[in-house]
C-alpha cells in the first residue's frame, strides 16, 4: 500500500490504534515527550496529529502543520486544541467520547452510591475499629430526581445506566433540543436546579462554562442532597461547593475532577495541600480523573478513533 503520509504523535494512545494507521500506510513519528516547540519540521509533514492532553494546539502551533487534515484525541474533551482555528483551516478535530463514555457513567454511578450509603465512610471506621451502624445508615436514591446537564455522551450515557435504578431523569442542554430519550425528561436549567436532589455535571470545558457551577448557582438548588463532578475541573468552584457542604446546604460531594488541575489534567501532591479540608472530608470522595479510564475502555477509544480518521480520509 502506498504510504499517506506522516502522524505526530504527541501522546501514547492506544497500540492497536497506531498498528492499525501503519497498515493502512501512514508512517509515526512519536514524539511523546519532546517539547513542542522543537517539533516544527514534523509539524509542517504531518497529515494527522495523536494526542492526549499532555500538549495544547494552539493557533500558533496548528499554524506550522501546513499539511495537516485530522487531529485526532484519544479522550473525549477537545479543549486542548483550538478547534475554531482548526476548523476554519479545514482541519477536522475527532474525540472518542463514545469509547470511554460507559466507564465514565458507571464511575459517576459508584460515586454516587457510595456517597448515598456512605460506603467509604464506613469502611474506613471499621479500619480503624468502630463499627458504627446508627450513624451510616444509607439514603436510597430511588424515588429521587436526578439532574443532568449536559447530554453528551457521557451525560447520555450516566442516563441509560440509570433507567433501572427507579428515579426521575430530568437533563438540560443549552446546546441541544429534543435530546432526550423516552425515559429523560427535557427541562430548562431554572427547573433542574429546583427539582434536583441529585446533579451530575457532564459538560464540555469552555470559556463560557469556566465556574459555571457556583455559590450563586447552587443557592437555587433548595432541594440538592448531592453534588457530582465527573467532566472538568474548572467548570464547577470547588470552593463554593464545599463551603455549601460546611454549612450543610448539601450533604454530599463526590467529585473525579478538581479545578487544580493543569491542562493536562495532571496534579503534583504539593497542589493538593490547599484543598486538605475538601481531602479530608467524610462527606466529600475525590477520585483523580480516572472516570473515563478502564481496561476496556482504552481499546475501543482506539477503535472509535480509528473508525472517525478513515471516515475523514475517504473524503480527501
């Protein structure tokens, strides 16, 4: 097969992903630890770009990559590359939500039923010697309503995972109308924050949705119990949220993202120092961005990205 052209991989994907591009005639140039900047004569041959969220493409990068059709994201957020650049340039930006979206769903659900039965919590008292029934009783969710905003995806998917679970789905999505299947009600952000005992952010990371999820926000939600945050950091101020669960507005928080996080979603444990009352809370599980990750869902991020970078090549 002739060969197409060059890949800069910036990230380690998926082996099978990069198998697969080189028999179909592409050649890899793997640079998962160069700094970009060095990086110019293989940005200017690349036709497609691998990445994770190690590195941002920023317009003046994209602007080297003279050669370039596809950038490929081995995730699901794009907001490490600037797609409104990319796409005015004719460069098409490809995510792979769909293969990582029902771990992120079933992580979003376990932290959820943890917290609603207080199942870490518990756990760590029998470590260290109390065997406390009384006081961690569990609060069922069923006959609950729970509230999506964002209906990705990932919220899509929380959603199905629910369906058995007995409670009231009800989402919000600014950007999407008639989304919703026949068990999720459709509503306006004014009833989810009404209605809402439960509320599971599933949004994309932007401009306009940085802190999106505040003090003043959470003022309207009378009836929440518990707070989830499973898509971006910095789209929820984890300081207003606490504070809401210190003076017990809320009775949880369960969070698999903070707004310390740097763009490549990485935190060193020194950054972790300021938030040591949020750590250390018995109401409060923080897990370190790990929702969509699992042994599955790596292959088939793979495989989705595969599948959407042949479709972009049999148009060219």
């Amino acid at each position: 097969m002739a060969t197409r052209s060059w890949i800069l991989a910036l990230d380690p994907t998926d082996s099978e992903l990069e198998a697969s591009l080189v028999k179909e005639g592409y050649k890899i140039d793997r640079k998962y630890s160069e700094n970009i900047a060095d990086l110019e004569n293989n940005l200017a041959r690349a036709k497609g770009i691998l990445v994770r969220s190690r590195v941002r493409l920023n317009k003046a990068i994209l602007g080297k990559a003279v050669n370039l059709k596809w950038i490929g994201r081995l995730g699901a957020g794009l907001e490490n590359i600037d797609v409104n650049f990319a796409l005015k340039n004719g460069i098409s930006c490809l995510n792979a939500a769909e293969g990582n979206q029902n771990s992120l769903a079933e992580h979003t659900l376990g932290i959820l039923l943890n917290l609603a039965h207080r199942i870490s919590l518990s756990n760590s008292e029998v470590r260290s010697g109390k065997w406390r029934r009384k006081e961690n009783i569990g609060w069922e969710i069923k006959g609950s309503t729970i509230g999506i905003i964002g209906f990705g995806p990932m919220g899509a998917s929380f959603a199905s995972i629910l369906q058995s679970m007995g409670v009231n789905i009800i989402a919000h999505d600014k950007y999407l109308k008639d989304f919703s299947p026949s068990y999720v009600q459709e509503v306006d952000l004014q009833t989810l924050q009404s209605q809402s005992d439960i509320i599971s952010i599933h949004l994309p990371l932007s401009q306009e949705n940085i802190n999106f999820i505040n003090g003043p926000f959470l003022d309207k939600c009378k009836k929440l119990k518990i707070l989830l945050n499973t898509s971006r950091g910095k789209i929820l101020n984890t300081k207003d949220a606490l504070n809401n669960l210190l003076e017990n507005k809320i009775n949880a928080l369960g969070l698999d993202v903070i707004d310390l996080e740097s763009n490549s979603l990485e935190l060193e444990r020194n950054d972790l120092h300021s938030y040591n009352e949020l750590i250390n809370h018995p109401r409060v599980i923080l897990t370190p961005h790990i929702g969509g990750w699992s042994q599955q869902s790596f292959p088939r991020m793979g495989s989705v990205l595969l599948k959407k970078i042949r479709e972009v090549d049999s148009l060219m």
